[in-house]
C-alpha cells in the first residue's frame, strides 16, 4: 500500500515548479505564435503539454536507459538542445518566423492545413522548452531518489500538475498579447530571443563541460 511522503512531494514540486517554470511561459509563447488566433494557440497550448507530458513520462518510466540504449549521453542531449535552441533564437532576434508565415498566407490562405509545418507545438514547445535537459534530468533523478511505484506515480503527478497549470499560463496569454499591443509583443519578442540564444548557448556550455570543454570542466 502507498504511503505519502510528504517530504518527498515537497521536493519533487520545487524541483518541478522551478525547472519547468510554468509561470515565464507566457511571452515565450506569445513570441512563438505571432499573429495567431486563439483557438490555434489552444490547441498548440495543449498539444505541446501533452508531448512533454509524454516524453518526461518515458523518461521517469526507463530513465537513462532510454539514452544509454540509443547511445546517447546526457551531455550530448544538452548540447543538441542548445544548438536547436539558439536557431530558434535567431528566427525571433530578426523576425524570421512572422515573415515566412505571412508568405505561407499569400501562398496558400486557401487551405489553413498548409501552416501545419510551422507548429511549434513539438518543436521548441515541447522539447527542449518544456521537456528540456533540465526537466528530463530532474525526473530521472527524482524516480531515482524515490525507486519503485510509489516514487513514480509521485513524480509523474507532480510533473502533470505543473504541466497542467503550464498549460493555463499559455491560454491566458492571449490577455497578455491585448494588453502590450504589437509593439509591445516585438520589444519583447526580441528580448527574449535575446535571452533564448544566451539559454541556449549555456545548454551547450554544461554539455561541453562534462567532456572536459568550457568553464564548468574539471
């Protein structure tokens, strides 16, 4: 029969909350779904909760196995992550994602389908945004700490409860997108492209380290 741990809950919230961050997700989501009407924002919202969801729950049930099977360090996911983020960066730094959907609009405003491909639901939502090396880490080692069925079932409804109230934060920012004008939601979509490219670079940095590269090697 489980038990609560209720130190155990404590911990594993804290950890989630802060790694996953649910609450700095709305500018970031409003910089990546520029323009877009709100039930298109819903179902991206959700479906990026609903893919991380999925990848933090494969990784809390196998672990670093997963990685290790495929071949795959740790180190090596965080740099990859970080190199995917900064291109991301880069296409909010000079506006390059609001200019190629309005290209796709003139091209095709005949089928919506066709803006299927610039979902950023998966991609960076999900991964690395949501379900980054950060939160995969954190969910290994929590289940780690606390081994067994008990630990899991914990740290998964934690996981889900902050990915829940992630999920929240994004629906509401189209509030946040009224409030601040399209000037507004320009300043700080450059600004956090900004801070994005500077995430992604410190991604790589904590990668490189464990292979004996950059200021945290030794």
């Amino acid at each position: 029969m489980m038990t609560l741990d209720i130190a155990f809950m404590i911990t594993a919230f804290a950890t989630m909350i802060v790694i996953i961050d649910p609450f700095a997700i709305g500018p970031m989501f409003l910089a990546l779904t520029p323009g877009m009407p709100h039930a298109q924002r819903r179902r991206i919202a959700w479906r990026g909760v609903f893919v991380a969801g999925l990848i933090l729950l494969v990784f809390a049930a196998f672990g670093e196995a997963v990685l290790n099977f495929i071949g795959i360090s740790m180190a090596a996911f965080r740099v990859a992550g970080g190199i995917l983020l900064f291109l991301t960066a880069l296409e909010m730094l000079f506006d390059r994602r609001t200019k190629r959907r309005e290209q796709t609009a003139a091209d095709a405003d005949h089928d919506p389908d066709d803006h299927d491909h610039d979902d950023p639901s998966v991609f960076p939502l999900a991964i690395p945004l949501i379900a980054g090396p950060g939160a995969i880490a954190s969910v290994i080692l929590l289940t780690g700490e606390k081994p067994g069925i008990e630990g899991f079932v914990t740290v998964m409804g934690i996981t889900f409860a902050v990915l829940i109230l992630m999920g929240i934060t994004m629906q509401a920012s189209g509030y946040l997108e009224r409030a601040l004008g399209k000037v507004g939601i320009n300043v700080i979509t450059r600004l956090l492209g900004m801070l994005l490219a500077a995430l992604s670079v410190q991604f790589v940095l904590d990668g490189l380290s464990a292979f004996g590269f950059g200021p945290g090697a030794g």
